[in-house]
C-alpha cells in the first residue's frame, strides 16, 4: 500500500504569486531534464501518472504542488538543462526557481535527480549551490542505476559521494527497476516529519545487476 495513498495534484504556478500558501513542510525535486525526475516521483509516491513523463526533454515548465498528506507536500521544479528550450523561457525558469528557493519558509528538503551515467553536470551543480545558499538539505537520486552494471553503479555512487563530502547524502537509484526506492522514501519521509537525513558517512547502496529496460 502507498504511503501518501491520498496524494493529489494542487496547482502549477508560473509565476512567484501563484505559490501554494507558504505553510507547513513541503521538498522540492530538481533535476536536469530527462535524468528521469517525473519517474522518479512517481515512483517513489506509487502514483503512476501523477507527475507528467514526456520523450520529449523539458516537458515541466511550471513549479507543480502536490499534497501528500494535509500539511506536507512534494514539489515538482522544472528541469533544467535542456538546451532546445528558448533562451527567453530558460531565463524564466532560472527566475521562477530563484523566486521560489528564496521565498519558501516551509522547504524542509531538496532531492536533486541526476543521470548515474552523468552526474555533476553544470546546471546540477548550480542547483546544488543553490540548496547551499539556503542551508536547505539535499539529497541527490542517481537514477538511471539500472542501465550500469553492479561495480560501475557502486563507483558512479562513491565518486559523487567524494565530489560533494558531508554536504549532501546520494544514493542508487532506478524507477524502472526499483532500485533504492525504500531509501529513497525514506529520506522524503524524515525532512516531512522534521527530521533530518544523516550527513555523517553512508553505507553502500546495495545495486543489482543491469537489466535491459526502457528509459526513466
């Protein structure tokens, strides 16, 4: 049985004015486009559907507010990095996630999704400062485990775990093949409870093998 049986949709918003009411807990996820954030979040919300997949890269373009439970919410960010975007609709984006990490008194977390092929890319990096800068914690899904064999998905996890240190934790992760869902639920449950991931050392996500699946 789903955790957040009830989840529902709330409103998108384009702009800072059309936020949900700044109250009670809310995480945010972000992640450069197709890195499988919308997956993701479906997945770990067992809600097929609930946040919009596309072939086509950029398909979020507005913030989304979903309630999980009265008083606790996820929040789906537009992803980032896609370069066919307009560069006029690039700069909003840029602003509408300005706009909302320095007005959301009620963000407890942020999980940044990130391909485990290529993690640490420019724009993740940049999101990552920014968490930083509001002393927001972080938590990054490498997703995608499933299309990396089991050392090669091991190595791509201590790598970012070594780049980033005690400032983030980071797991293995696969929608597709249910790679690290429980850590992952367990991490969005803590920040909406008020209580914090541990930023101290990690035990190794244990990853399966590859498996021959469709993408994220």
């Amino acid at each position: 049985m789903s955790e957040y049986p009830n989840v529902r949709f709330i409103t998108s918003a384009n702009r800072r004015e059309q936020f949900v009411q700044d109250a009670g807990d809310e995480v945010a996820v972000a992640g450069r486009s197709n890195a499988g954030k919308s997956s993701a979040i479906n997945a770990i919300t067992q809600r097929r559907g609930l946040a919009k997949t596309s072939k086509r890269p950029g398909a979020t373009r507005l913030i989304n507010f979903f309630e999980l439970q009265p008083g606790r919410r996820l929040v789906d960010l537009p992803g980032y990095g896609y370069a066919a975007v307009a560069g006029e609709m690039r700069r909003h984006w840029g602003q509408l996630i300005d706009a909302y990490f320095g007005s959301r008194r009620s963000l407890r977390g942020v999980i940044v999704v990130m391909d485990i092929r290529h993690p640490l890319m420019e724009h993740d990096v940049a999101m990552l400062e920014l968490a930083s800068a509001r002393a927001v914690p972080v938590h990054i899904l490498l997703t995608k485990a499933d299309k990396l064999g089991r050392g090669a998905a091991s190595a791509a996890v201590a790598h970012v775990r070594r780049e980033l240190g005690p400032g983030a934790t980071v797991q293995a992760f696969s929608a597709m093949a249910g790679t690290g869902l429980a850590e992952a639920r367990g991490v969005l449950g803590r920040w909406l409870s008020g209580r914090l991931a541990p930023t101290g050392p990690q035990k190794e996500t244990p990853v399966g093998p590859a498996e021959p699946t469709g993408e994220d």
